[in-house]
C-alpha cells in the first residue's frame, strides 16, 4: 500500500456512514479531518473525522482506523464543532481531582454565572 489519499477515504467514508441520530447521509461539504496518523502507510492509518448532520443538525466525531483491507470506525455523538474538536484533541484529559473540584464548587454554587464568569 503506498501513501493513503485521505481525502478519498473521507469521500468514500461520507458516502457510506450514516447519522447514529438519524440515519441521514453525510454530506462531503461537512465533514473535516481533524487529525490523521499514517507513521506506518504498509500497515495502515488511522483518522480522526468530524461531520455535522444536515439532516438533525447533530455532530459526530468518528475515529476510523484503516488496518489493510478493513476499515474500523467508531462514532461519538458530541456538541464540538469541528473548530473546538480540533482545539481539544491534544488536551490533557480531565483527572479525578479536577471532577471533584467542580463537584465541591457546584455544591455551594449559587447559579449566578455572571459572577464566576468575570
Ligand atoms: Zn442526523
């Protein structure tokens, strides 16, 4: 296998994945890589690809991975943009610590954003 043209699999992927929502088709004008690694092309590649849905207007995210002749996908049903996924793919994920943090502060939270937010 030589380099993969990620652009015809995306093409090819719009063609076939369908809204988990919905069960409309993909639009090719709304779908974006995000990420691709292919260290290894003989071996295969993997993907990471947002589509907004035309249809419910509902956002996934689908991490496609391309081992030879098989092709392995799993979508995420999410509220990122395409923008905000690409911002947040390389972030640390969120630690234990931090969860607790927001907890303890949700529980005396007032509701008041305006204040927290300044
Ligand atoms: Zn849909």
């Amino acid at each position: 296998m030589g380099r993969l043209d990620f652009q015809k699999i995306v093409a090819w992927l719009s063609y076939i994945l369908r809204c988990p929502v919905c069960g409309h088709k993909y639009n090719l004008e709304r779908t974006r890589i995000i990420d691709t690694k292919d260290e290894r092309p003989a071996l295969g590649a993997s993907l990471l690809v947002h589509t907004d849905c035309d249809s419910c207007k509902s956002s996934v995210v689908f991490s496609i991975a391309i081992d030879g002749p098989e092709i392995f996908s799993i979508g995420m049903v999410t509220d990122l943009t395409s923008a905000d996924t690409s911002k947040f793919k390389n972030r640390k994920p969120i630690s234990p610590d931090e969860v607790i943090a927001a907890h303890e502060f949700l529980l005396t939270f007032n509701g008041d954003f305006r204040s927290v937010l300044r």
